[in-house]
C-alpha cells in the first residue's frame, strides 16, 4: 500500500491537495503547525497517484509507493 506524508512544518493548510485526491482519502487533521496552519492527513488507502503531491504549493506532501506487483512469467 502507498503513503502519504506531509511535512507539517511547510503545509498552510491551502487544502489543494484535498480537493487533487482522487481517492477522497486527504482531510484536515484537526492539529496545527508553528505557525497555526491546520495541517491535512490521510485517512484511507493511499493508489500512490501523487497527485496531491504534484498540485501542493508549499511541496509539503510526499508520497511513498508500495513496490508493484510481478506478474506471472515475470
């Protein structure tokens, strides 16, 4: 399974990510950074699109992909 990280520290809680996320996983958390930006989180299985990766402007997201699978033959 994929993952989501988020760089709390760099995230000011825009939510372009949320709204980028295909699997309707991302929301807010509920906790703030230093400088009172709440701060998003996954809640579900991340695909690994990165697309929330890709349209966050402060590049506080980065998602780690699960290794792909090895088809028969292979």
């Amino acid at each position: 399974m994929s993952r989501v990280v988020f760089l709390e520290d760099r995230c000011k809680g825009c939510r372009l990510c949320v709204d980028a996320c295909p699997a309707n996983i991302l929301r807010p958390s509920g906790r703030f950074n230093s400088q009172g930006y709440e701060v998003m989180e996954a809640g579900g299985a991340c695909t690994g699109c990165a697309s929330c990766a890709v349209m966050c402007p402060d590049v506080a997201i980065r998602v780690f992909r699960s290794g792909k699978k090895q088809g028969a033959g292979a």
